[in-house]
C-alpha cells in the first residue's frame, strides 16, 4: 500500500471509528508499527489528526467565524436549547458561555422569568434586551473576536467572584477520551474556571462537534452535570459517553 493510500485510509478508520490504533492498524495492514506511528506524525504536524498515545483522534473542524456559524444547524441548536432551558429554574444565577447555541438558549428563555444571567460575551447580553424580568452581569476583559467572549485576567478576577447555580458551557469538539477542548488556550482557561466555580454545567453540542478533538483541554466528560445532545444521536456513540461518564440529556 502506497504512503498516500495508507494516510487516507487512515483519515476513513478515524471517521468511522473516532480514533487509530497504531498497533491494530499496522496488523491490519502488514506493516511497521513504525510505519503507522510516522503517518501519524506527519499527519498532526499538517493538521490531519491528533496524536495520543498509541495512535491517534480526530481533529475538529475550523470553526467559521461567529457570523456564518448563526446560520449553520438552526434546527438542531432550536431542539437543544429547548431542552437547556427546562434545565432553569427562576431567581438561579446562570452563566451563559459565548456561541451561537447559548445565544439560542437565552433567546428562548420565557421573557418573564425571573433570573440573573452572567456572561462573558457581549453577543449573549445583547440577546436579553427585552427581557425585563432578567438581571445582566457582562463581564469584561479584553476580547476574543472569533467567539466574541472575554478573556485574560481580568475576566478571571471577576469570575472567582461568582458562584453559578448553572453553567452553559459552549465548546469546540467533544470526544469521549479527550473530553471537551476548544482551539483558544485563554479561552480554555475561561471556560475551566466557570465550571470550577459552577454548582452545575451543562453542554450543549451539536452532532459535527463530537468524536473530535481540538487543542486546548476544558473538562473531562465525566466533569459535566449533563451532555445535551440531538436525539438522533446513534445509539452506539452515545453509548461511548455514557461510559466515559457522561449524564446523556437528549433533545
């Protein structure tokens, strides 16, 4: 089999399976463990997949920025947010993450209950002009444009402050090993802290963002209150979370 060939047939094992056994594949293939281990190694270093010890995981894909990703699976953030939002009690304090299925959410919190929403991200404060019954605390700091959130130490300073009855948190790529990860180390480090400080965190995820991995670590699965996710979700795959710990909420 020719190196291309091999890298490609990788790329489908990774797909179908979410993550390469170097052992298993060399077996498969009558080659090298060595072998396998070098297309892995220059298949991370372009970008193609990720190495963890003894083979490899899927990458997540680039997220487009925040104003095209409004317009992508409308449907299937509609069905998540319903079922984040019977999670809300009134007179909790609930902090929003920034993105686009955590704007939905608040876009479908009922205009007169009674909360108080934190939030880093001006984009999600925005969304609670009309709701009158809703308290607002934007934290600040400086911004990172991609997700439109606050980073750094400033925000970090005002979060140690806070104790959350709920955390809606907002994340890049889910896997059952590699738990949540998203591309921005301060970004990373934003979101673990609220989650720290959280008696609750939820995540909503949409079905392209599981089974892969980006670069900066969040939380394990096993950290989260619950995993919100599509109904249609294959048995098998939820199946996996479930045992790496995770609380399964379908929507």
């Amino acid at each position: 089999m020719l190196t291309e060939q091999r890298r490609r047939q990788i790329l489908d094992v990774l797909k179908r399976d979410g993550r390469a056994v170097a052992g298993e594949l060399a077996r498969l293939w009558n080659v090298s463990e060595d072998t396998i281990r070098r297309d892995m190694r220059d298949m991370a270093s372009a970008g193609l997949l990720k190495r963890v010890h003894g083979g490899a995981l899927p990458v997540a894909a680039p997220l487009p920025e925040l104003s095209v990703r409004r317009n992508l699976g409308t449907e299937e953030k509609r069905l998540l947010a319903a079922a984040a939002v019977r999670l809300i009690e009134p007179g909790q304090v609930v902090f929003f993450d920034g993105g686009t299925t955590t704007a939905e959410i608040v876009r479908q919190i009922p205009r007169d209950m009674a909360l108080t929403v934190v939030t880093h991200a001006p984009t999600i404060a925005a969304e609670l002009e009309a709701h009158g019954a809703v308290e607002v605390i934007l934290i600040g700091g400086r911004i990172y444009k991609h997700s439109m959130v606050a980073v750094g130490p400033t925000a970090l300073a005002a979060i140690d402050r806070l104790r959350p009855d709920v955390f809606f948190l907002g994340t890049t790529a889910v896997h059952p090993m590699e738990g949540l990860t998203t591309g921005d180390f301060e970004e990373a480090a934003i979101k673990r802290r609220i989650l720290e400080r959280s008696l609750a965190t939820y995540c909503p995820v949409t079905l392209d963002k599981l089974e892969s991995v980006s670069p900066f670590g969040i939380a394990s699965i096993s950290e989260l209150t619950g995993l919100i996710v599509a109904a249609e979700t294959a048995p098998d795959l939820a199946d996996g979370y479930r045992a790496a710990g995770a609380a399964l909420i379908l929507a």
